[in-house]
C-alpha cells in the first residue's frame, strides 16, 4: 500500500534553498548522502484543481496563524512576494526561496484532511 509522498523543488540554488528549509523553517531533515538533505514535512493534504492552462504542481505548507508566522519569518529575512489575502478556503501569502522559487503559505478555513 501506499505509505508517503515524496515532494521535489526544483531549484537554481539547491544548496541554498535546503540551507533554508533546515536553518530557517528549522524541518528535521536525513542526508541521503553527499549532502543531499531530504526533508521531513509536516501533515500534509492533496488537492485537484481544475485548469484550462498548463498542469503544473504547487507547494503551499500551512500554518495555524498566517499573520504571526509571516512576522516570524520576515524576522528571519523571508523575503514575501504577495501580501495575505483572503479566500473563501483561507488566508495565504506566497514567500521567496534562495534560489528564487516561490512556496505559498495559507492558513485554511476549512477542516483539514490531516486531522482525519
């Protein structure tokens, strides 16, 4: 059966954005070898959304307080690139990667699958 998810970002700076979800986001982490740092990733859900453009794949990590975790990163020097806004699911901001990337941050609205 299946039993895990296994979630890949690409980067233009790998070294720096695993530096980040370590020293940062501070998520434990095991080195598959050679410095090639897997991380451990809390609770997390799927969602399907239809599209009419390109199949493409988003990281969104959610939090309890968007507005308290988004002081607490910008403390860190998380760059954010979208103010939070508000939707009928939830509260989400987007914020920068070292190597460029964006990750989207929401706190939802609605009962989460993680608590089945």
């Amino acid at each position: 059966m299946i039993n895990g998810g296994h979630v890949i970002i690409y980067s233009r700076d790998a070294e720096a954005d695993r530096a980040f979800f370590r020293d940062v986001l501070e998520y434990p982490h095991v080195d598959a070898g050679g410095g090639w740092l897997i991380f451990k990733l809390p609770p997390t859900e799927v969602a399907v959304h239809p599209t009419e453009g390109p199949e493409t794949q988003e990281l969104y990590l959610m939090c309890d307080d968007v507005d308290a975790t988004v002081t607490n990163l910008a403390a860190k020097g998380v760059e954010f690139t979208q103010p939070v806004t508000d939707a009928r699911w939830g509260r989400l901001t987007r914020f920068r990667l070292p190597g460029g990337g964006e990750v989207g941050l929401y706190e939802p609205r609605h009962e989460r699958a993680t608590d089945l």
